[in-house]
C-alpha cells in the first residue's frame, strides 16, 4: 500500500468515526424510514440491541438522538 493509500484509508477512519459496516447500515435504513425493529430483523439481531448499537454510535459521534445521527452520517455523505 502507498503512502497515499495510507493517507486516504486514515482519512475515511477518522471521518467515519470508527463506524463499522453494520453500523452505517443501520443509519442507512434509519434514514429511508425503516424501523427499528424491521432494521433488526435485517441484521438478525432484536429490535434492543439495535438501540444499544445506536446508543454507541450516538455516543461515539457526540450527538444525542438517533435523528442527529442519521443526520451527522449523511453530511459526511456516508449513507
């Protein structure tokens, strides 16, 4: 990998925030409506703990609602 490479991967993390795959999904499918529970049955896992992922994120991005969140990842355009 180049150093350029390098440059840009570090880039993307830190503009991701740490966000993983699943997790930018799950913002994804907030923002076209989905609920909660339908974004949980897609990710087979309960409609609880995708509120506790989307606690984490909220926390690791510093915003307070799910709807900051939604927000926050499509200005960075990651969704």
């Amino acid at each position: 990998m180049s150093f350029s490479e390098v440059v840009a991967r570090s880039e993307l993390e830190l503009e991701r925030a740490g966000l993983t795959d699943d997790e930018l999904l799950l913002l994804a499918e907030l923002a076209k409506g989905v609920t909660v529970d339908r974004v949980g049955r897609r990710l087979d896992v309960s409609g609880r703990t995708v509120r506790r992922r989307l606690r984490g994120i909220c926390d690791r991005i510093g915003v307070a609602t799910a709807i900051e969140a939604v927000a926050w990842a499509a200005r960075r355009r990651l969704i």
